[in-house]
C-alpha cells in the first residue's frame, strides 16, 4: 500500500513515508500513543512532539488527501504562517 501511496501522491523530497513494526522495536515518542495496528502519524518537520495522528480509512485515496493536506500544512509552517 505505502508503495502505491508514494505513487498516487507523486511525493516530493519534503515527505518521506516510513513504517515501523512497533512489536518488533521499542520505540518511544513524546505525544504518539500507539493502541492498535496500523497506525499512521504526520510529524512535522521541525515540530517532532506536535505529530498528528491519522483516523480515516485505510485506503490510497483517503491517504492521498491526508499526504496532500500535510503538505499544505508543512508548507504554511515552514513560511511562518502556521504555528
């Protein structure tokens, strides 16, 4: 799915898509409660401890939206215009 992701939203240098297996690495992050598989998060760069978890459908479309909003959004902070 990440792979068809990475092609749907014809990502940039500026959004890197990772995936963790979290029963198998003991992994700690401020503010990041995982509770169930899969779980996705958006971190900002330069905002590590304001990630922002992702709800919706697990689908290529609906994640689409949510990489695209997240562009929008880093792009607005890295101007200044978001904080």
């Amino acid at each position: 799915m990440w792979e068809a992701l990475a092609t749907a939203t014809k990502l940039n240098d500026k959004i890197v898509i990772g995936q963790v297996d979290m029963t198998k690495h003991d992994i700690t992050l401020s503010g990041v409660q995982i509770q169930g598989y899969p779980t996705i998060y958006y971190f900002p760069r330069g905002r590590l401890g304001r990630a922002i978890e992702y709800r919706n459908a697990r689908e290529v479309v609906a994640l689409s939206e949510f990489v695209q909003s997240c562009q929008y959004r880093q792009t607005a902070i890295d101007k200044g215009w978001f904080r």
